[in-house]
C-alpha cells in the first residue's frame, strides 16, 4: 500500500519546517521593535548623568531596569 509514495513523509516535513520558522521570524521581528525605545530611553539617561541631573547610583539603578 505504502510503496507508491515512499518519500510522502516530505511534504508535512517541509510544512512542519515552514511553520516553526515562520513563528521564530514572527518571534525576532518583535523583539527588534522593543530595542529603539530602549535605545532612545538609555540615550536620554546617558544624558542626563552627564549634564549632572542625576547621581551615578540613581543612573545605574536606572540603566539596570533599562537593560532588562
């Protein structure tokens, strides 16, 4: 029964395959968006301990939320 297409397994393989890679591109895309704002967030920081509004304890606290 089986002999005719013995390479049939492929197919929902490629799928399978297809499926996962595109949730992990999905997945990346996403992430990259969070990183501007992030960036801008700890550009402003930077700026502001060094203009003197802020202390190196309050700039580290907040430069290690930033980063989590």
């Amino acid at each position: 029964m089986g002999t005719n297409r013995p390479l049939m397994w492929i197919i929902p393989l490629i799928i399978v395959i297809l499926i996962i890679f595109s949730v992990y591109m999905i997945w990346r895309n996403s992430q990259k968006k969070d990183k501007p704002e992030n960036n801008r967030a700890l550009e402003r920081l930077n700026e502001r301990f060094v203009n003197g509004e802020i202390d190196e304890e309050e700039y580290l606290e907040k430069k290690d939320l930033l980063n989590r």
